[in-house]
C-alpha cells in the first residue's frame, strides 16, 4: 500500500483528475504574471493566495499555492530580460545576461533559455525531493523535542548568517520574528505573555496577517517609490529553444540543480542565493569566463536552473521537518497548517500519500509553467507595462480583504498594517527579511519544544546538549554563528595553517 511508484501514481491521477487541471493553468498563469511585475514577490502571491483559499479543500489549496510559487519564481526572468529590473528577488542574477542579450536583439532567446533553464532546474529537484523526503521524514521521526529545539534555532541562525549583507542584521531580524511569535497564549499553560491586559493580543499575532503585512504592504510602500520603466524592445524574436544549448552546457545544469537543491534545503536562504551561488559556479568553471555580464547564454542557464531548482529543494525541509527552506515555503507552510496538514516527521506517517502529490503537483506546475513561457511572450510583455500607480492600491486592497478573511477581525488588519511598516523601515535599514520570517514561522516550533523538553526533563537543560543528534545540531548552529563573526574564519584558518615552532 505504500509503494512509493503506487502513491506517485496515486499523486498524478488525482491532479489529472476532475477540476484540478482547472487549478493548476490558471494559478500557475497568476504566479507568472506576481512574479513579472516589479514590486510584486513570490512570497506575496503565496501569502495573499492564502488568504483565499479557506474555502477550498486542502489538496487543491496546495495545488494552487503550489502552482503560484513555481510560477512566480520562473516569471521574475521577463522583467528582468525586458526591463533590466527583476521581477523577484531570485531574479537579480538574471539580470546580469538576460538583459545585455536583449539589448543585442536576441529577448526571445533569451526568454526561451531562462524558460528551457527554469523547466530543467524544477524537474531536477523535484525528482530529489521525491528521493530523499521519504528517506529523511523516516530519519525526522528519531527526533524528540530536544532535536526539534535546536533544529528550529538552527533554522534561524543560518537565515541570518547567510542571507546576505551584515549577519547582525540578519540574527536582529530573525528573533524579531521569534519576539513576534511569542505573543499571546503560551502553549503549556495559557499564561498570557506580551498581552498587556489586552484581549486580543492575549490571542497572539496571527501569522498570515504579520506574513501580508511584512511581503505585501511593505512591499506596496515601497514600489510606489518606484520610476516608470519601459521594455528595452516591443519586438521578440524566437523563444523556442536550442537543443544545442542543453548539450553544450548540461553539466552546467546539472551543477546548478544540485547547488539551487541543496541551497533550498537549507533553511532560509532561499532562490536568490541560490542564483547567485549556481551563477558565481558556473562563471568559476566556464570557458566562456569573458562573456560573463555582457550576455553570456551559460550565466543565464545556470542562474535560472539554479533557482528554480530551489523551489523543490525548499519544500524538502518543509515535509520532512517542519522547517521552511525559504520565505514562500514557509508560507506554504503555514497554509499546510491551516488546512490540517501538519507538516513535519509525522507527515510520512499520517498522510505519505501527500508527499507524492506534492511531487505530482511540481511537475504539473513545470509542465505548465513551460507551455506558458513559450506561448505567451506578448501577453506577458504587455502586462509588464501596467503603470505601479495603478497596480499597488489594487494589491493593498487585496492585502486588506485577505488580513480580514482569515478570522473577520478587524485586528488582524491593524496586525497587518503594523507589520508592514515594521517592514518598511527594516528593508529601508536593509534587513533581511527571511530571518524575520523563519523567526515567525519557526517561533511556535522552537517555544513548543523547548517547553515541552524542560517538562520532560524537569528543567535540567542538560539534555538539550548530552543527546547525540541534539549534540551534533547545537555545534552545528554554533559553528554556523561562529562562521558569521567577521574576520573569525580566516583568523581559525591561519591558525590551522601556522606551522607549531
């Protein structure tokens, strides 16, 4: 009954099947045209897609979400191409070829390299996660609440060290987020913390409206501030691409599948680090190093395989652990949990059917998001044209009506427009905001089982640190904060160098 080829088989006659083919074309078209336009992220399109989709049963919400987040990730390349200006921020390292290619006539090509590249990078890590979910969700069910503890804090150190700019920032964002998740009720005795007598703070801040707030006002504040662009070009040669551009440099995509697979099982780097690192490898061990940032058709590849390799790569955590790989996962994530689908060990247990589908539902979204790519180039360039000034307050309505929708309190959406200009500033101040969301997502996970392991315990902490696989996850995250102190790892590697006298 649980052959892993019977439940895949099970996982594609159910998106096949009745309305969800329905589903899946037109949320995978909507997640495109989030991730065309500036402003716009894949992280607010899952988060106010959310926010839609309660009346819905579970799997087709997935589906949907799903759908939202391949296609968003893939459509940040078009304004990137045409505008020189990415569509999401895993988008930025396509900028650096797409566009000059462009600008020498060839926006086609180069739409139907990043199209070719975003399909190939999307079915290599969905085939990794459809081999090592199951393998590590049996390895998760050893984990207790101790594990579970440092797995969670983990989770947030590494956002914050590697998420770019300055680690302090990083670790400040990230237990905001842990700050913001411990509001309300605690989970062993409904002490009321940070509630101040007030009654709906006693309640906590609800996650999607802090989510929507913090990807989508911030977010509207912030491209209203934007100039008007234009497409460097309204006419498009072919997009259909080469098959000569998949043998020249397959082991090109092969690299950036494992690093943007592996990258997005980290948990909290996310699609544009990914990029970046599948760019930077492939410039490193190129032959066509000199034409790297002035159109090169490898650099393009590898930062769209790399990318999109992530998608699948980010929701291996998610299944198999209950930590998030990146900030639209941990949205998905938290959509998993509204819905009764509780994500983590115990999710090969009660539901294993629902990691094939998962599995199913990536490569529909692929296939689909691959037809799109190639048939509609005008309609999307069109669309890249919408002026912000009449886009934004359409998406701050939106934010408005989804806040509200969750539990029809008007306190969500004062939640919501707090949060978004706690957002602001922070992204002004140039925070990172994936720590800060691994901190919401991941605070409920980290209280729960530090509570829970101190109760077991009776509050001998000495657990936390004497369990071998709760050993092996503190030095871990030790190392991982110790790798982020300026100067540090090149002082321990001179020391390791120095010759003893």
């Amino acid at each position: 009954m649980n052959d892993p080829f019977t439940m895949l088989a099970g996982g594609f006659s159910y998106v096949l099947g009745g309305g969800a083919i329905f589903h899946a074309l037109w949320a995978t078209l909507l997640g495109i045209v989030v991730g065309a336009l500036p402003g716009l992220t894949a992280t607010m399109g899952v988060a106010l897609l959310t926010t839609l989709t309660f009346s819905m049963g579970p799997q087709v919400a997935m589906l949907v979400l799903v759908c939202v987040y391949v296609g968003a990730i893939y459509g940040g390349s078009r304004s990137a191409i045409l505008l020189n200006i990415p569509g999401t921020p895993a988008s930025a390292a396509s900028t650096l070829d797409g566009y000059p290619l462009a600008m020498q006539g060839q926006a086609g090509r180069a739409m139907g390299i990043s199209t070719l590249g975003s399909w190939l990078g999307t079915l290599f890590g969905t085939l990794m996660l459809a081999i090592f979910a199951p393998t590590l969700g049996d390895f998760a069910l050893s984990f207790g609440s101790y594990e579970m503890f440092w797995v969670a804090l983990f989770g947030i150190i590494i956002a914050g060290s590697l998420s770019g700019g300055d680690s302090l920032k990083g670790y400040l964002a990230g237990f905001i987020g842990l700050f913001v998740a411990t509001v309300g009720q605690e989970s062993n005795h409904a002490y009321a913390r940070f509630a101040f007598g007030n009654s709906d703070l006693a309640g906590g801040l609800g996650l999607l409206p802090v989510l929507v707030g913090v990807f989508g006002v911030s977010e509207v504040m912030g491209a209203m501030r934007g100039a008007t662009v234009q497409a460097v070009s309204s006419k498009i040669d072919s997009v259909i691409p080469r098959i000569s551009d998949v043998t020249k440099y397959w082991r090109t995509i092969l690299r950036s599948g494992g690093l943007g697979t592996f990258i997005g099982a980290m948990p909290g780097l996310g699609e544009d680090i990914a990029a970046w690192t599948s760019y930077a490898a492939a410039k490193r061990t190129s032959k066509e190093r000199h034409l790297f940032g002035k159109g090169s058709v490898e650099g393009l590849m590898a930062a769209e395989t790399g990318e999109s390799a992530c998608v699948p790569g980010a929701i291996i955590p998610v299944l198999t652990l209950g930590v998030p790989g990146s900030a639209p996962a941990a949205v998905l994530m938290a959509a998993m949990m509204i819905h009764g689908l509780n994500p983590g060990p115990m999710l090969a247990i009660s539901t294993p059917e629902f990691i094939y589908q998962i599995v199913a539902m990536l490569i529909i979204a692929d296939m689909v998001k691959l037809i799109y790519g190639l048939i509609l180039v005008r309609p999307l360039l069109w669309v890249l044209l919408i002026p912000r000034s009449r886009l934004m307050p359409i998406v701050f309505v939106l934010c408005t009506i989804g806040a509200y929708a969750i539990t029809s309190r008007l306190f969500d959406v004062y939640v919501m427009l707090g949060a978004g200009l706690v957002g602001f500033i922070l992204r002004e101040l140039k925070f990172p905001m994936a720590p800060l969301v691994l901190g919401v997502v991941l605070g409920e996970l980290l209280d729960k089982n530090l509570l829970r392991g101190l109760v077991l315990s009776g509050g001998d902490i000495s657990p936390f640190f004497t369990r071998p696989i709760s050993a092996f996850l503190f030095a871990l995250t030790l190392l991982a904060t110790l790798y982020a102190v300026p100067g540090l790892p090149g002082r321990l590697r001179g020391m390791l160098r120095r010759k003893p006298a």
